[in-house]
C-alpha cells in the first residue's frame, strides 16, 4: 500500500467516525435542552400547584440527568476536537509525501545558529528542511529541531541510540499521530515559557511560619467556635479570632500578591502538557533512548501526570475562594489562604528542578517523531547509514530528500581517506545539487534518521563551506572580502578539527581569471597539507591539474552534458574524469541573449 494510500483510508475513517460523533452531540444537545426545559416546568410547577412534593423531585431527577448529559457531551466535544485534529494531520501528510509543503513554518528565526550552513544548505527558508521534517509543535521543539539541523550529532552512541527511537517510532504511526493531535492544540507562546521559567528561577518563599500560625489560629477559631455552641462563650466574642484570622489572611495576602497570582496562572500553563506527559509515560518503548526520555518523566516512581495532578488540586483550593462566601468562611475559620500557598511553594520547591526535564522529554520527543515521520513517508527510499569511526563516505544510489523520486536522480559516491574531489560540469549539470545532496543526508544521518540511499556508510563530522556568499551594506564588506573572510574561517577550523568536510562551489569568483586560479589553487595545497577532506565544484579545469600533481590524493569527478538534435541533455549522473564541454554560450543563443 502507497503512503499516499495510507493516509487517504485514514481520512475516510476519521471522516465517518467524525460524522458519527457531530451527529450524536445534536442528539446529546437536544435532549440537554428537553431535560433543562422539563426541569424548569416541574419547578414552576411545584411552586404553582400547591407545593406537590413529587413535581420537586422529578424536577431534581431531570436537574440531574442534565448534569450528567453535560458531562458526557464535554467529553464527546473532547473527541471531536482531537479527532478533527487527528483528521488534518493525516491530510497534512498528503500534502508533505506530494511535496507541497511551501506554506509551512520556514524556520528563518533560526538561521543565526549556523548561518554559513543553513544558507548554503537551505536548511531554513521557503522549501527548505526544517519545512520538510518539522513536526513540532511546540516552541522549543520546533527550537531543538533547528539547532540539531545546525549543530548535528557527532557522537556515534548518541545517533545509533537515536536510529534506534526513531525506527521504533515510525512503527508507531498512530502513537505518532496521537501525540501529534494533542500538541497541535498547544499555542506557541514563548510568553508563556519566559513567564514559567522566571517563576522556577525566582527566589523561593517559605510559609512554613505563617502555615503554622495558621494552623494555631485555625484550632482556636474552631475551640472558640465550639465553646460558643456550648453557651460558654458569647458568640458576639467569636468576631475577635474572625477578624484576628481575617486581618492575618489580608496582611498575608498584600505581601504574596505575586504567588498569589502565581497560583492561577502556573498550573494553567502546564495543565496543556497533561495530555503529553501521559503518552510518552503510558507507552510501551523498547528502544534505549526512549526509554531513557520516558524516565525523565519520573520523580521518585511518581509520574509527572500525577505530579501535576496534586498541582491542580491545589489550584482548586485556590479556586474555592472565588466564591465570596466560601472564602470569607474558609478563611475565617482555617486561614485557607495561607495553606494554599504554602502547599503551591512547597509543590514548586519539590518539581521545579524536575520540570526541565519533563519539558526536554517533550520536545526531543517531538523531534524524534519529525524524523520518524519522514522516515515512514519514505520508507521504500532510505536506509539507516552505517557508522565508521575512521573517515568514509560511501554512498549507493544517493538523492536528495527535497526532490521527489519521480525526477530525482540519484548517484554513488565513495571516499576512505582525506582527499581532494574535484568536480567539474557544465552549468546546470548538476555540481551544485550533488553537493546539496551530499551534506543533507550527512545532516539527516547524524541526527539518527534514515537517509535517501541504497547504502550509506559514513564517519560523523564538522561541516564548513563556501557556497553561497552574499556581501554585506550593513558590514561595510565587499563580497570578495566576505569570501575571503569565509575562506580564513575554514583554514581556522580545519586547524582545530582536522577530521573537517571542506565543501566549495566555484571560490574566488571576485576576481580576474589568473587571480582565481593562483589563489584556488593556493588554497587547496593548503587544505592539503592540513590533511583536509574537501569536494569542490568548479569550472575552472586547471584545478584538475591538482590530480596530476597530488596522485592518490586528489581525484577528478564530473557532470556531463550532451547536445542532441540541439538541445541540452543532462542524466545528472556523477562520473570519473573532467568535463570540458561548455553550454552558457549555447543557451545564451537558444535564449536570443547573443547573436
């Protein structure tokens, strides 16, 4: 069965099912309103025909069959909504494996991460990765994803721990899609996160003191009222304790506005997380690395759900003194204020330290289900790379993610030692691409995904090119000088991490013709004689002279064009040797640019 398939038979289920539940909630509203009618005409009834005790208690029988039938359509509205959202998610997914997903989030407020590969990777921006993996809802995943994209995993225990997660998610594609459905209803407000991080990181407060005062002045408030039962005290002295334990309460009250404040918003915010906590929590997980996240949702054998759940019966505490009356009875008689906030920082003192934890288990979830995703929806496409602590590449039937199969064209590639892989081709050949294609699965394969091959062997390691230059108004910088400057930063990090892949697309296009080839050439002997690894893409043929002067060490690479009944033809396929043929001039003409 196609993806295509796949997804399409989800869509008519939920569809039906989705019908099935609108048409139950109108019935479930209808006889809302009968009950609640009936109800009332009972009421008026008891009261209009001579107090008949029976019309009161139909009355409270109907009363409470609509609290009931309230409960329950809440619940169904609960189900329509994740259903809804699990519905869009899978047509979501249509519009992904046909690669029509332009209008997703670009991920641009992350290109400061890693400009020099983001932009001459596309990983952000209209078409880019990060629109085509990220599954993220929430801030900080979809934050996590970006940096993993920038700064990719170099650990081999790390990513086979995280091919291993990721394998067994995307056998859990409706685990995937359950998560998914709930995160979706979680607004990206990193208000919200500034506001709960302050909270953590702001001094505590401690009530144990006024607690017990509370507790002192509660027990007399009760003895006294007690005695005034009893006639042995007059009731009009039962206001002296009152006001002493309102008095405390207000005094109190002025002191903790910002806790008291604190009370309604935080359980608020994290009451939206309820739902993901108990799904990674309830889970079955085999592999090592899930397991070890599905752990951070514990504190001392107590699940965060649960932790949180005590959390939320204290905002209920908190939420009894909305009531005026309830309010001014509770905190006359226990100083009910006082326990709540005590009971609301000592829950603070005991997760806070626990709460980035139960956060960094969502987020890294979340971006193991982006990667698990594109893995499902390219599961005849890809393969786990092996990983080799010595350098090597060695790719079979290598594409680009961002390419559909249907046009993709996909090549093998292999190097076993630090070398220089020229690679020469006409204009449109394809040089640039197979660069793109390279170091895109090399990305997606130290994050622990699969990638686009047949076979793919690989060491982990840094990435620095020089591709895409641009100058710069604001720096005062020419794009020569910009290159340039690129250019050093690369020698500089070779220095320091030999192990370095060195990608470069045409360098020193700033300057004459003799410039270029001195400095070019210049360059490379330098990365040669720093042991680099560095495929360059270049039309400049005497840099494969390189090959005759550096035997075994560099190697010549090529896209080849032909010309047939005059049109350009290109098989996108990477050969040995060097390209000589030349087509600019040729499509010049074509395009009646020259004569």
């Amino acid at each position: 069965m196609s993806k295509q398939t796949y997804y399409e038979n989800r869509i008519y289920l939920f569809e039906a099912e989705l019908s099935a539940l609108k048409n139950k909630s109108l019935l479930y509203s209808w006889i809302r309103l009968a009950l609640i009618i009936c109800s009332i005409v009972l009421l008026i009834l008891f009261f209009s025909a001579g107090h008949f005790f029976l019309y009161l208690i139909f009355s409270l029988s109907f009363l409470s069959s609509f609290i009931v039938i309230v409960y329950r359509h809440n619940l169904l509205e609960e189900k329509i909504s994740i259903l809804s959202s699990k519905l869009q998610v899978n047509r979501d997914e249509i519009l992904f494996i046909n690669y029509d997903f332009q209008n997703r989030k670009t991920g641009s407020e992350y290109e400061f991460m890693n400009p020099y590969l983001v932009n001459d990777f596309n990983l952000f921006g209209l078409g880019s990765l990060f629109q085509y993996i990220n599954r993220c809802n929430t801030y900080f995943g979809k934050k996590l994803l970006a940096h993993n994209l920038c700064k990719p995993e170099k650990n081999i225990s790390s990513i086979i721990a995280k091919q291993s997660a990721i394998d067994e998610l995307k056998r859990k594609n409706d685990y995937i899609q359950n998560f998914q459905s709930y995160s979706r209803f979680i607004l990206d407000n990193m208000n919200e996160f500034s506001f709960l991080k302050s909270w953590v990181n702001e001094p505590e407060r401690f009530f144990k003191r006024k607690k017990n005062l509370a507790i002192i002045l509660g027990a007399i408030n009760i003895a006294w009222l007690f005695l005034s039962v009893f006639n042995l005290l007059t009731w009009s002295s039962f206001l002296i304790p009152i006001l002493i334990s309102q008095s405390v309460v207000v005094l109190q009250r002025n002191k903790t506005k910002k806790v008291h404040s604190n009370i309604n918003v935080v359980p608020d915010i994290l009451s939206k997380y309820v739902k993901l906590f108990e799904l990674i929590e309830d889970e079955a997980f085999d592999a090592e690395y899930l397991v070890f996240l599905q752990k951070k949702l514990l504190v001392n054998e107590t699940k965060a759900s649960n932790s949180l759940n005590s959390l939320f019966r204290i905002l209920f505490a908190s939420e009894l003194q909305n009531n005026v009356f309830i309010s001014l009875l509770l905190n006359s008689l226990f100083l009910w204020d006082i326990h709540v906030k005590y009971y609301f920082t000592e829950w603070k003192k005991k997760y806070k330290n626990d709460i980035k934890d139960w956060f960094s288990a969502i987020t890294e979830i979340e971006v193991l289900i982006s990667f698990a995703t594109f893995a499902f929806n390219n599961e005849e496409n890809v393969t786990y790379p092996q990983l080799s602590r010595v350098f090597r590449i060695e790719a079979l039937e290598l594409g680009h993610p961002l390419i559909s199969p249907n046009v993709r064209v996909n090549n093998d590639f292999f190097i076993d030692k630090p070398s220089i892989q020229i690679i020469t081709g006409a204009n449109m050949a394809g040089k640039s691409t197979f660069l793109r294609t390279l170091v895109t699965n090399l990305i997606i394969g130290m994050n622990g995904a699969p990638v686009v091959a047949q076979k793919f062997i690989f060491s982990p390691c840094d990435i620095m090119s020089s591709i895409k230059i641009q100058d710069s108004l604001v720096k005062n910088e020419s794009y020569f000088y910009a290159e340039l400057q690129r250019l050093k930063d690369i020698i500089e990090h070779v220095k320091t991490q030999p192990g370095t892949l060195v990608i470069l697309d045409e360098i020193l296009r700033g300057t004459n013709s003799n410039d270029k080839k001195t400095g070019s050439l210049g360059y490379l002997q330098k990365l040669i004689g720093l042991n680099s690894t560095v495929i360059i893409a270049t039309h400049d043929l005497s840099i494969c002279e390189l090959a005759n002067s550096y035997p075994g060490i560099a190697f010549n690479n090529c896209f080849e064009v032909e010309l047939n009944n005059d049109q350009l033809f290109f098989d996108y396929k990477l050969k040995e040797g060097i390209s000589s043929k030349l087509n600019a001039s040729f499509l010049m003409k074509k395009m009646e640019i020259i004569d």
